[in-house]
C-alpha cells in the first residue's frame, strides 16, 4: 500500500505540473501520461494552436527527461532522423554521428508531412528502440517514446501514415477546443507573463527524476488485471473484427494496447487493479487508429470512433 500511496503522489505531482500549464486538457494528459508509463508512443492530432507542442514540452520537463524535436517535413531524410555515418580522415574510419532520435522523448512534429521513407526510419526505433545504420545497431535506451504531432484537417502536402506504423502507437489522442473557462485562465496566465513562445515562462522543474520514472512503469506492471476484465478487452477487440462497418478490425495487437493502457490508467487514478472503465475510457485512443471504415460509411459522414462506441455500447461489460 505503502508502493502504491508513494506511486499515487508522484503522478499527482505529475499532472498538477503539467495541467498548471496546459489549461483544460486534463483528459488528454491523463491518457498521454498512462501511455508514457506503458512504455508507449503516442500520436496527437489536434488543428493548430491547440498546444500539442507546449504539451510535450511541459511533459518532458516535469519528468526530467532528455528532450529532442524533429520538425518533418517533405525534404527530410531518413538520415536526419536516424543519424548518418561520416567519414574521419583523422582516423580514417567511418564515425556516426546520431540524429536527435538519441533522446528519451522525441516530438516528431507535423510527422504526416513526410514521405513515407522518412516515416519508415521510426519503425525500428519505436518498436525495438534501437536504430540500424550501414549494418550497425545502436541502442535509443529504455525510457526512449515517440510522441508525434499531425493536423487532421490539413491535407495538402501531407501523406497519410502507413497502417504497419500507426498500429506501432500505442493511442492516438484527439485534443480539441479548451472550455471557455479553460481559455480565459489561459488569457490570465498570458497577462501575467506566461508565453508558449518563451520556454523561460512556462518550464517547470522537474518534479521525478529519471529513477522514480523507471519505478513508475515497473508498478505498471505490477496492476492486476482480472480474467473478467481480460475477456471484455477481448470481446471489444474481436467485435471490431465482426462489424460490417469496418473492412479491417483491430489486431491482436490492439488487444495488447488496450491491456496495457488500462494497467497505466488504474495506476494514474490510484489503484493498482484496472476496472471495465478503464478499459472503456481508452477503447477509443487505443482502437481508432487501428481499424479502417468501409468507404460507404466515410461517404455518410460517420468516423471509426461512431462505431467504437456503438461496440462498445453493446458489448456487454462485466460487473
């Protein structure tokens, strides 16, 4: 009890920091926050100028991470991700020289304006974190997470993410408008000096150190998960598999991603059993991503997260 009080208070600590400085998104940061402990990678889509950036930022900050930004775009090659091997005349010998993917917690930021080439060279990183290059493996260490940025509205010169990469994130994560409410404390914080273009006004000091974020995910994977709630993640998945609606369902691996979320999420709200609610919370980040709707639905209007909800009204969830 003592382990989980102590987990509790590192993660409120956590949230407090982050949520000081991105107003009326708490949502969103629980869920980034359980993927981060799960040891996965995160996709946000959110228009501009709904503080993805600042988000991530704040984030690494408070964790005392390393921080990394890679801005994708078009002309980006694999080799300015990844890192390149240069020839020393000194030593004459081929010497690398790593790309700002040697970090803890990379922002690949507008990552859908890349060409799928460029988006291939996360593949191995985010699923083995270690990157290949001219037949040399590099390690990207244990705390190494890819949190990517996309504009969901913006289409031109953009090129849709492949389903063998999206599947490697762990949840897709919409942020939307802030309440008014929200909005008009961030307006005050801007009147008192803070500004998302100056990293000097909204940093904070790191409240873990790197050691107590280790800790954070073994405990993760220390949280029960019952048979019962094991059987309604896998009737969930299975039944995206059965809808007529979509022409792909999720993957085992999407089974994998909801058990695992829901661990991280049952640890962020203080416990250490996960409940069907914590499953149901994070059936949407987990599987929006993850199936593909048949086109005549897409004519109509209707979106992957219109049939999630309709399985996951239906679905029957245990007691």
């Amino acid at each position: 009890m003592t382990d989980l009080t102590a987990t509790s208070s590192t993660l409120q600590r956590i949230r407090e920091t982050v949520s000081t400085r991105v107003l009326g998104q708490e949502e969103v940061i629980d869920q980034i926050l359980a993927a981060f402990i799960a040891r996965g990678h995160v996709l946000l889509e959110g228009v501009p100028g709904t503080a993805k950036t600042l988000l991530i930022r704040v984030l690494a900050g408070a964790l005392d991470v390393r921080f990394g930004r890679v801005q994708f775009t078009p002309d980006l090659m694999p080799s300015d991700v990844s890192g390149v091997s240069v020839y020393q005349e000194s030593s004459r010998a081929f010497e690398f020289r790593p790309g700002p993917i040697f970090t803890d917690l990379l922002l690949a930021d507008e990552i859908n304006r890349a060409p799928a080439k460029t988006q291939s060279a996360l593949l191995e990183a985010m699923q083995e974190r270690q990157v290949t290059v001219d037949g040399v493996t590099h390690p990207l260490g244990d705390l190494f997470s890819v949190f990517a940025t996309q504009n969901p509205v913006e289409y031109e010169g953009t090129y849709p993410l492949p389903e063998a990469q999206l599947d490697r994130f762990l949840v897709n994560v919409r942020i939307d408008y802030p309440s008014r409410s929200a909005e008009l404390a961030m307006l005050a914080n801007y009147s008192e000096g803070f500004d998302a273009e100056r990293t000097s006004t909204f940093m904070p000091t790191p409240v873990v150190t790197k050691e107590e974020v280790a800790q954070l995910r073994e405990m993760t994977d220390s949280v029960n998960v019952t048979v019962e709630v094991r059987e309604y993640i896998a009737d969930i998945v299975r039944a995206t598999r059965e809808d007529t609606s979509f022409t792909l369902g999720a993957s085992p691996r999407a089974a994998v991603a909801l058990f695992r979320i829901a661990r991280a999420a049952a640890l962020v709200a203080g416990r250490d059993f996960a409940t069907p609610d914590d499953v149901k919370q994070h059936a949407l980040p987990v599987l929006r991503h993850r199936v593909l709707l048949a086109p005549e639905l897409q004519v109509e209007g209707r979106s992957a997260d219109d049939v999630i909800s309709a399985i996951l009204a239906r679905v029957p969830a245990p007691q």
